[in-house]
C-alpha cells in the first residue's frame, strides 16, 4: 500500500484468556476484516507478551485514515462488545490502549 504510516499500540489481555484470545482473532468475522481493509488498514499483527500480557498490535494505515470513523461503525461495536470479557476495556467496551512512539526501524 503507497503512503502509507506505520501505527502501534499495545492493550491488556486479562489472566487466562490467551488461548481464547487467539481463538476470536482466528476465526475472525470476514465482515469486520473487510471493513479493516476498506477503511486503510493493511498488515495488522497483534502479539502477546505471555508474562505481562501486555497485546502489542503493528499495522499500516493509509495515510487519508479517518479514525473517527471505526469508533461508530456497528460491527466494531459489536466486536468490542464480544472482546470486552477478555480485554481490559473502557465503559463504552473499546479496548483500552495505548499508542506507542516509533523509535527506530529497518526495512
């Protein structure tokens, strides 16, 4: 994808869930990975620090990324909505995270 921004953040995974986690992203609604990929995101990993459990999420955004946008669309609700017992949530169920600063990188 041209002009495109690297983006990571990293969320919170609660105790005992890790084996869940990847279950929900393995089997991921086709709907919402659509919408994903319409809306610009491109080459979205997320990992987990087993000791921590600390999620660190990388992915590439279209630089015209509107990020308003996904926060108010029903299947992220809806995604949120069934992540919210696994995760460390906010009350509206949106993940808790934090963006994180790029301090280096090598292509």
């Amino acid at each position: 994808m041209k002009n495109t921004i690297r983006n990571a953040f990293k969320m919170k995974l609660k105790k005992g869930f890790e084996t869940e986690y990847k279950k929900r992203h393995d089997e991921i609604w086709p709907e919402l990975e659509a919408l994903l990929s319409e809306t610009g995101i491109q080459d979205y990993s997320i990992f987990l620090d087993e000791e921590t459990l600390i999620l660190f999420a990388v992915q590439k955004i279209s630089a015209d990324f509107d990020s308003n946008l996904l926060p108010n669309h029903p299947i992220v609700k809806k995604w949120w909505a069934y992540m919210e017992d696994i995760m460390e949530t906010n009350p509206d169920n949106s993940p808790l995270s934090t963006s994180l600063k790029e301090v280096f990188h090598m292509d």
